[in-house]
C-alpha cells in the first residue's frame, strides 16, 4: 500500500514557475547583449559619423590603413588626402578613423 502512495507522488508540477524562469533568462541575456554590445556598438558608429562629418580640408587624420596624410579633397562619399609632396590618394570615408595624435593636441588648443 506504501508503494502504491509513493509511486503516485504528488501529481503533475506546475509548469508555469519553469516557463516564467525561461522568459525571463532569455530577456536578461538580451539585456545583457544589449548593454555590452549593441548600445557602445551604436554610440560608436554615432561618433564617427559625425567625425566624417566635421572633416574639412588640411585636417591630419590617419585611415583604417594605417596612412597618414592631410586632407585634401573631400566628395560625398570619397576624401583624398595628401600623404606626401607630390602623392594624393583617395578612400572612401568610412576608411579615415581619426584624427592624427599631435594635430589633436595642437586643435584642443586652438580651441582652449
């Protein structure tokens, strides 16, 4: 008779505690997807958009490349710059990422 009362055990368990875990993991794992990567990912992009955007002509600024040089030209989508005496090259202006480090400097001073 023991048996019998331990093999029914206490019934189905309620599914709804497991379900309500399950959603709530996955919305803290967007969570946390979202503020290590989407959110500085999107801040990023932002800030360089409105680099490209402040690019005038004789700002020093260094590609994605690596090359340095002085902007030259500046298209809607395109900037040449002037890497020496008698070289202009040309790239798309997503490839230029910043600024050159002294002319940094030396334009934060400017502006002081």
């Amino acid at each position: 008779m023991i048996d019998i009362a331990f093999a029914q055990g206490q019934g189905q368990p309620n599914p709804t505690g497991a379900i309500l875990f399950q959603v709530l993991f996955l919305v803290g794992i967007f969570a946390i997807f979202y503020f290590l990567i989407i959110r500085p990912q999107k801040k990023e992009r932002e800030r360089h958009r409105k680099f490209i955007e402040s690019l005038k002509k004789g700002d020093k600024v260094v590609t994605s490349a690596g090359i340095w040089g002085t902007v030259a030209e500046i298209g809607d989508r395109t900037v040449t710059l002037k890497v020496d005496a008698n070289t202009k090259l040309t790239f798309s202006k997503e490839a230029v990422i910043g600024y050159q480090p002294e002319y940094e400097k030396k334009k934060e001073e400017k502006e002081s």
